[in-house]
C-alpha cells in the first residue's frame, strides 16, 4: 500500500467501528460484553491506547529518537495497564479520546514522505499502521458480532 491507500484504509477501519457502536447508550457502553469480558467502552480505550502507542513511536521517530513500542511479550499485562487507566474516564472522555487519537494519527501520517520506500512492507511504518487496521476490523468484528449485525465484509 501507499500512504493514501494506508490513510483510506485507516478511515474506512475506523467507519466501521464507529457504524457497529452507532446508537449504543452511555449505560450500554459500560457493560460488559460478557461474563468476565470487556465493555464497548474497554474496547474503545484499548483500540485508542495502542494507537496512541504507534503515534508516541512516530513523534520519537520526528525528534530523532528511536521509536519505542509497547512489550509484546506481556501483553496482557500491557492491556490490564492501559485499561485501568480509563477505567474512571466517562463514555464520552473515551469516545472522544478514541476520536481525537485517530484525528491525531491521520495528521502524522499526511505528513509523511509519499516515498515508497516508506511505505513498502517491510518497513515499521507499514507495518505499525497495518497493524492498526488489523487491530481495528478485529475489534469491529466482535462488536458486530455482540451486538448482533450484519456486518458485511468489506
């Protein structure tokens, strides 16, 4: 991909999340989606807490450090973490969080060089921003699939 196709893909990921909550209740946000599981408003806050890791990696990266990213190896313990520091945000503070930090992240990546090398695979920026579409359709899936829609694959 390209940086457009990197940026369409990133809005049209994040559309439907957006769609698959559409409507939910601020009562609604906050229960969980089953026994033991994670709220609708978890999930906003963890898709939002992994995103604002990839845009701490790419603000290192402009000011010349090196990009730091969360430890893969414990990742739960990473989640629990950044869960526990939303845990006391209302629904809206999450919801506009979870807005703002994609506003953010498009920003940065607009700003970026349309050099292909870039955006080639192999490269981090490829592969964090894949990974944030990746991270997003799963998440949509299993929204859709708690609140029982009809999700079409897009």
């Amino acid at each position: 991909m390209n940086k457009q196709e990197f940026i369409e893909k990133l809005i049209e990921e994040r559309g439907n999340v957006l769609k698959a909550i559409e409507g939910v209740s601020d009562v609604e946000l906050v229960q969980p989606m089953a026994e033991g599981k994670w709220s609708i408003k978890d999930t906003l806050g963890h898709l939002t807490a992994w995103e604002a890791a990839v845009i701490n990696a790419f603000e290192q990266k402009a000011r010349g450090e090196r990009p730091t990213m969360p430890n893969l190896e414990n990742l739960d313990a990473w989640n629990a973490e950044q869960a526990a520091k939303r845990e006391g945000k209302s629904a809206d503070e999450v919801r506009h969080e979870f807005n703002e930090s994609r506003k953010r992240l498009l920003t940065i990546v607009s700003g970026l060089a349309d050099d292909e090398g870039l955006w080639s695979p192999e490269r981090s920026t490829a592969k964090m921003l894949s990974g944030l579409i990746h991270h997003d359709r799963h998440h949509w899936k299993a929204l859709c699939e708690y609140r029982r829609l009809d999700c079409a694959e897009s």
